[in-house]
C-alpha cells in the first residue's frame, strides 16, 4: 500500500472547507471530518467531498457504551464513510461491537483504534495515573484493538515502529505530521512524513501545516515529495 496523505479539514464551517477544497490539488484523495467541522454542519458536511469522490476519515474518536458505539458505525457507514476512529480505551467490548457493527453495513468502513493521543506526553501519563511507557500503552492498546477486530491503530510515528513490527498487517494512521522546522502547534510528539513512512505508517495526516499555509497546494505537493524520498 502507498502511504496516503489524508488532509485535516479542521475548520469551523462549511465555507471554510470549500474555500480549502478549491485551494487544494485534486490528486489529495483522503480528507478528515472531524469533531470541530462535523459538530458545525453535521452529517451533510460529507456530501461535498463524495462530490469530488473523495474519500473520507471521519475522526470522531468514539467512546461510549458498545451499543451506543455500533449504532453509531452503522449510522456512518450509510454515510458513505471510509475510515473512521474508536478510542481503544474503551474497551474489548466496546472495539468488539464497533467492528461486527462495521462487518455487517453494507459499505463496511475500517476502523482504526486511539493508543494515545499525540498531544499527550508521558509527563501528562502521569497525571492520568498511568504508569506504563508510551511505547507500552501503544502496544497493549493496540493489541487490544486488534484482537478485538478492529482494523488499524491511530499512532504517533514515534510509536509506529513498535507497532509495525507486532502487526505488520494492520492500518496505522499517524497524525502530527510537520515539515522540517514546522510550526508543532499543540502536538507534542510530531515527525516528518518521511520518518513516519519509514515507521510504517499507511495513511498521514495534516492539517493546519497545509491548510494555514500561503500556498496550501505547495506545502501539500512538498509533503507528497517527503513521503516518496523515504526508503
């Protein structure tokens, strides 16, 4: 699988997202709906990217009761949606749930499952009262996940490796993808889409590095290029 650049359409309208639409190249084949823009419009969001016949990440990191969670793959796999997120956390019910609620739709989505957030570092594990590694959350979250039939993992890269290696089949989708010398923003462990390719990474997303840019088709063509040059 070629690793795919999925675009983060976080904005809070759906102007805002036409106007980067109509900014963006066409060969950008993936997009992100996510909390911020789906809460904004709801579900008719989607209609203008199965327009252009894009495809799409819907990222609502659901967690919730494993009723309320496969009601809820149901609903977005009649929505035409491609890919979608769990949080892990929730547990083997739950993931279990999710992923025979996405097995029985009629266009099934994957699902990809949270380990950790790339916000969070381990300063903020300790916080939460969580004593193991990142590296360990992701492994055992993820083992959890994929056990549990869920599809793929939603990673940091600086994870990816260790993941890759304990499921070489699985989707893993890794956000806080900068540019070298790249604004971080409020991610706290980011990497260039080279060195997320060579974790492993299948599906990469940017966001505000391509959307806030001057010329958002370039920085989204410099991005395609990184990702090529990985070994």
């Amino acid at each position: 699988m070629n690793p795919a650049l999925i675009v983060a359409l976080d904005v809070p309208s759906a102007k805002e997202m036409e106007e980067a639409l109509e900014r963006l190249p066409d060969r950008i084949e993936w997009y992100k709906v996510g909390l911020e823009l789906f809460c904004a419009v709801g579900p008719d969001i989607l209609t203008p990217l199965k327009k252009r016949n894009k495809k799409i990440f819907m990222d609502l990191k659901l967690h919730d009761i494993p009723r309320t969670v496969a009601n809820a793959v149901k609903t977005a796999a009649s929505h035409g949606v491609n890919l979608m997120t769990v949080h892990a956390i929730g547990g083997r019910a739950m993931l279990e749930a999710a992923a025979g609620a996405a097995r029985e739709s009629a266009n099934p989505p994957k699902l990809v499952a949270v380990t950790t957030l790339t916000s969070l570092n381990e300063e903020d594990f300790r916080d939460l009262g969580i004593s193991r590694t990142l590296s360990d959350q992701a492994a055992a979250l993820g083992e959890l996940a994929i056990s549990s039939g869920i599809d793929g993992l939603v990673t940091s890269a600086h994870e990816a490796g260790v993941l890759r290696k304990k499921f070489p089949d699985a989707l893993l989708v890794t956000p806080g993808i900068r540019m070298p010398g790249g604004d971080t923003g409020d991610q706290k462990r980011v990497a260039t889409p080279s060195f997320a390719v060579q974790q492993g990474a299948t599906h990469l997303v940017v966001g505000r590095p391509i959307l806030r840019a001057e010329d958002p088709a370039a920085v989204a063509e410099a991005i395609f290029a990184d990702i090529k040059s990985a070994p």
